[in-house]
C-alpha cells in the first residue's frame, strides 16, 4: 500500500518544489511589483546572449556578449537615473554585433571619464526603428523607465529613414491593449519566463527561420561606379517633409521629457570617397519607382542630411554631420551601415570632439 503512494507523493513533493522555484524566480526576475509595461514593448530587454561575429570581422575572441538590462538598455551604470546622455537609433546604434564595453557609446563614455568630465552614456538603440519609433519612445517606453531623467538624449538618424516603410514592423513598439483585466495579459507584461521564451522565440526565427542578420561584405569585390543615374532628387521631397516634421516632434518630446536634443548623421559604406572623387556602389536599387545607385544615394542621403540639419538649426540644437566626416574606411565598416569596433572606436572619439565643449561647459551637466 505504501509503495503504491511512494511515486505520486514524490512527484507531487517535486511538483511543489517547482512551483516554489517558479515563484521564487518570478518574484526576483518578474515585473509583478511595477505598473509599467516594459515586458510588452517589442524588443530585447533583461538579456544576455552571445554572438559570433568571426563571418563578420576579424577579432581574436569572436565570441562576444551582448546585453540589456531590464528596462532595455545597454551600459555601464547602476540606475537609469545615473544616466546623462541617452542614445536613440537603429541598429547602428543598438549594435548588436558589438560586445559589451567596445560600443560607440562605451568608447564616448570612457573618452569622457580620461578627461576628467565623467559621463553617462546609455544605449536605447532598437535594430530597425526610426523615427517613427524613436517618437513612440516617449510615450511607451522612457516614461516607464524609472529614474530616466537624461540631461541629453542624442538622436543618431537618417539610415533607416532612407526607405519607405523601413523599419516599420520595428517601429510598433507595444502590442495592442484591448483594456480591462486579462490573466494572460498580465502574464505577458510581468512573467519574466515569459519574457525569456518570448526573447528565444524572436531570436530563433530571425536568425533561423527567417535568417534575417548582419551579412559581411566584402568592399574589394564589389562593382563601384562614379556615374549617378538620376540627374536631380525631387522626388524625394515629400517624404523630407515628413520626416523633418518627425524631427521637429522629436525635439519637442525630448525638451518635454526635461532633455537638450542633439542631431547626428549616419555614415554609410554605399558610398566613399575614390582617387575618381565620390563613387559609389554600382547596384542599382528603386526609390518610388526611381532607379539609383550608390552615387545617386551619397546625393540622396545628402540631401535627408540636409534636413536633419535644418531642423537643428531651426531648433537651435547641435547638428553632429559625422555622414560628410573624411576618415572613414573600408575596415570601418562589415557591412554597408554597421561598424566593426575598430569603426566604434572612431564614432565614439569624434562625438567627443565634438560633444565636450557643450557637455562639459553647459553648468547643469558639468560636475
């Protein structure tokens, strides 16, 4: 008689112990304790994956680590409150190809501290968002950050304001909330399991499923071109508009949130310069119909560039045009948009260049 209980008893002890563990990891790891709804928005927090980056760039320990905390950003700081200038971008400033400590920001951060003006710098890069995105920022995602009051938040922009609808399906940051009490629901935004399947589950089809990753590319087998294809860009001059509109919300959100905006243009590997002046990719790609190639898009991109300026200027906010900056090489980059550390390295020193007079000298940032 005792046998026949000896199995059930010990898987319920079992069962009990699990369900204690559960709970435990849920309380310590969980969101049960907070009202927002961090766990909700579309993109990697409270994580620590690895990568390797060896088909990407070289690098003796291909092997690297790349991490957010639990409100989604990367870093080197305690609090969110710790935190004086907060980055917003796409994957060329998330940077997931990028170990920890070796990220644009890191190398900002550290360029800071050598000259005796520490600063903060935090990641809230997102791959694929623009500026759509970084407008939803504001309202779904900085505001549930608790603490985040950045003196500076920088907007590092342009690349994936390019195309029409890039980014898109990145830019809905938070799944929709029919209102009212729901037990799943209120799983999805506090289990910190369910926040880990979730994170697997993303990971494994996008690189698996759908291979969707960064892709080496090889800049000395490529075919490049100094002819453009089209004559003039007016036909760009719609979506300029919205986007300078975009901007300028930008900026108001940003002084809304207690923050000074500051404006940075992206470098791109589609276009260099040659011993033949400008030229670019020969690839022709379609813009609304209109064929270009890599000389059209150093014109096109110039030409969004412009905008992101004007808007500064109109704002009367810092303009950092690191796209037009002479230096950059092909080793720079691993592909057409992404950074190997070595091209980190050189972000990170010419925003301080560039960021050290206004941040050190504005009195309420300054130790």
């Amino acid at each position: 008689m005792k046998s026949r209980w000896r199995i059930p008893a010990l898987l319920a002890c079992n069962a009990g112990w699990l369900a204690i563990g559960v709970a435990a990891l849920e309380l310590v790891f969980g969101d049960w304790r907070h009202p927002g709804k961090i766990n909700r928005l579309n993109f990697l927090k409270n994580c620590s994956l690895q990568y390797d980056v060896s088909n990407l760039y070289g690098d003796p320990d291909p092997v690297i680590r790349y991490t957010r905390d639990r409100y989604g950003l990367r870093g080197c700081f305690s609090q969110p409150g710790e935190i004086d200038i907060l980055t917003v971008g796409g994957s060329t400033t998330d940077q997931r190809m990028i170990r920890d400590g070796e990220t644009w920001q890191d190398v900002l951060q550290d360029r800071f501290r050598q000259a005796g003006a520490p600063r903060i710098v935090a990641n809230a890069g997102v791959d694929g968002q623009s500026t759509y995105g970084h407008i939803q920022n504001f309202h779904h995602w900085f505001p549930h950050v608790p603490g985040l009051k950045p003196r500076y938040i920088l907007f590092y922009v342009g690349l994936n304001d390019f195309y029409k609808g890039e980014g898109y399906r990145f830019d809905r940051l938070l799944l929709e909330d029919p209102g009212g009490f729901s037990l799943q629901r209120e799983i999805r935004d506090k289990s910190a399991i369910w926040n880990l399947v979730r994170i697997a589950r993303g990971t494994y089809a996008a690189m698996v499923v759908h291979q969707i990753g960064h892709r080496a590319v090889d800049f000395g087998k490529l075919a490049w071109t100094t002819e453009a294809l089209q004559s003039d860009y007016d036909f760009m001059d719609s979506r300029l508009e919205a986007y300078a509109d975009r901007l300028r919300t930008l900026a108001d959100l940003s002084r809304d949130f207690g923050a000074i905006p500051i404006f940075v243009s992206q470098p791109s590997r589609r276009c260099r310069m040659g011993p033949r002046g400008i030229e670019g990719t020969a690839e022709v790609e379609t813009y609304d119909s209109h064929a270009y190639n890599g000389v059209d898009y150093h014109h096109m991109k110039k030409r969004l560039d412009r905008v992101t300026q004007q808007v500064a200027k109109e704002k009367d906010l810092l303009f950092v045009d690191l796209a037009s900056g002479a230096g950059f090489e092909d080793d720079d980059f691993y592909d057409f948009a992404h950074m190997t550390p070595r091209g980190a390295r050189k972000i990170g020193s010419l925003l301080f260049e560039k960021l050290k007079p206004v941040v050190t000298e504005d009195g309420a940032a300054s130790d």
